[in-house]
C-alpha cells in the first residue's frame, strides 16, 4: 500500500504524536506529584482527586510511543534501551511507586497516609528527573564524558521544572481559593525555571551541532521555522502575564496558563523534532536506516489507524466528563 520511506514517516509522526501527548498529559499529573504537600492533608486530597480521572490513562501514550518504536524501529529500540536502560529502569520504578501509593494512600491506616504522600512524591520526582535524564543523553548522542552526564542531569532537572509548570498551571484551573493562589505562585516560579531550561539547551545545541545551527539558519528554512523559539518565549510572556492577572482577579481564565504551557511543550517538542529530523539516533541511525520491512508495516498501519483515534477518542471524552473545578475524590 505505502512505500517503507513513507511508511517511516508515518509511523515517526505517530510516535512523536504519543510521545507529546504523553509529556504534555502525563506532564501535568507528575507535576501535580512533585508538588504534592506532606504536611497539608486537605490540599493533597484535592490535588490528588484533580488528576485522579486522568493519570493512569495518560501513561497509555508512553506505552503506545515504545510499542511504535518497537514495531517501526526495531534497531533504534534495541539501541536506545540498551544506552538508557538504567534510567529506563527507574523511570518504570518511579511510576509503579506513583500507581501503588496513589491506592494506598486512601486505602492503608489513616497514620500510614503521610508515607504514602511521601510515596508517590518521590515516585514522581524519580519518573520525571529519569525522563530529563534520559531526553539529555539523546541530545548528546548517548555521550560519556563528564560534561555530557552534566548536561544529562541538568536536563533532568529542567524537565522536573517543567513538568511543576504545567502541573501547576494544572491546579490554577482545577482548584479554588488558597490552594490556587499557592499554585499561581508556584507556576510564576517554575515558568522561569523552566524558561531558562529550555533556553540554555536550545542554545546547546546550537554550540555542539554544527548541523543544527545550519538548519535552523539557513535562508530558507529560517523563514518558516525560526519564528518557533520566537513564539515559544512570547508564549512564556503572556503565561505570566496571566498568572499575574490570576492573582488580582480569581475568576479570569483560570484555564488560559495551562492552555498557553501546553503551547510551549508542544513548540519545544517541534522544533527539538525539527532539530534531529531525520535522525532518530542522533548522528547515528536515521528514521530510513532503522524502519522496519515496508510488508509488516502495512499491516501493523490498519491496526494504528483503529487504535490511535479510539485513544484520542477516549482522552477527549473523559476530559469532557470530569471538566471543570475538582470534587473531593471517593474511593468505593
């Protein structure tokens, strides 16, 4: 039906598709984790029952992108599992502590409750430093030295600020009251974290690949895509500046800032996309090297059709179920 060429621009497009969909879902209820309070039960409960309809549905985009990487990229699967194959490790650890304390904590002796907090807390910091760990060693190309495993923890710690942004932005438009003025303040700290993360890696980049300051300088492709970086920091402008209105006026879009972070990730996503494109082993192997036999990929393309939009289908439509201000979370 397709050719293999197409075929593994297809099924790229879908895996980038699960694997932004995921940081920017998934983002928001690790961000909530992190930010999870040890020593305010009531506030928990709430920012708990705000995600809880959502997070364990969100991780569904993280399987999907793995299992379209398995099937369309076989050999960059074996590569880049065996290069992360640690913080791999411990991301899997940290989201199996998230989903058991997330139970427990409801369900265990009420004086057992604060460890649980503390559970899933440091489940959420472990998933998401590991997914910054892991997303700056393929910037460095899955380097060794000194300055790259620097480079890694950094990014690791820049994606833990990331995620508190839209995690808290998150709770701007969930919550009320005390807990969202503590979350507009938290988002307006963590945005400029998180702006200046994004901002030291861009230029990163730029410095050690030569080819990727070739692409995004160029005449001809600077037109259409450098405006991106631009856009992403007046996105990042307006954020605040609604962050700031938030706290004068309690009622006005609360919904815009995790509406205007959810741009940004989406920006950053594309243009670290446009970055790397073709390439998906960084200087290594290429989406054309790596894409599996043209023949199983025109079978697997009518079950990715199927199961793709029926995902899409389910996210849209329990996000328009349980919309709007959170209630208090009940376990039956």
């Amino acid at each position: 039906m397709f050719e293999q060429n197409t075929l593994a621009i297809i099924f790229v497009s879908l895996m980038g598709l699960a694997v932004l969909l995921y940081a920017i879902l998934d983002g928001y209820d690790l961000g909530v984790g992190m930010l999870l309070p040890l020593h305010d039960d009531k506030s928990a409960d709430t920012m708990i029952a705000s995600i809880g309809p959502f997070w364990d549905a969100n991780e569904t985009w993280l399987v999907l992108a793995v299992g379209l990487l398995l099937i369309a990229f076989p050999e960059a699967h074996s590569y880049i599992l065996k290069e992360l194959y640690i913080p791999a490790t411990l991301l899997l650890l940290g989201l199996i502590l998230r989903g058991v304390a997330f139970d427990f904590r409801a369900k265990a002796n009420i004086s057992h409750k604060p460890s649980w907090n503390f559970a899933f807390k440091l489940g959420s910091w472990l998933a998401s430093f590991s997914q910054g760990y892991m997303l700056g060693s393929y910037v460095t190309g899955f380097s060794t030295d000194t300055f790259s495993i620097v480079f890694a923890i950094l990014s690791g710690l820049g994606v833990c600020a990331a995620y508190c942004f839209i995690g808290a932005t998150w709770l701007v438009m969930k919550t009320e009251s005390s807990l969202q003025e503590w979350s507009i303040s938290i988002a307006k700290k963590a945005l400029g974290i998180a702006f200046t993360g994004i901002l030291l890696v861009s230029l990163t980049n730029l410095v050690l690949n030569p080819e990727i300051y070739e692409k995004w300088f160029t005449w001809t492709v600077g037109v259409f895509f450098l405006p991106i970086p631009i856009v992403c920091a007046v996105l990042f402008g307006f954020c605040y500046k609604a962050l700031s209105q938030l706290q004068v006026k309690p009622d006005f879009g609360a919904g815009y800032p995790f509406i205007l972070a959810a741009l940004i990730f989406v920006l950053s996503f594309v243009g670290l996309g446009y970055s790397f494109f073709p390439y998906i082993v960084p200087h290594q192997i290429t989406i054309w090297e790596s894409v599996a036999a043209k023949e199983s990929l025109n079978f697997l393309l009518y079950g990715a059709v199927i199961v793709v939009p029926t995902i899409l289908a389910y996210t849209v439509y329990s996000y328009r179920v349980f919309w709007g201000k959170v209630q208090e979370l009940r376990y039956y």
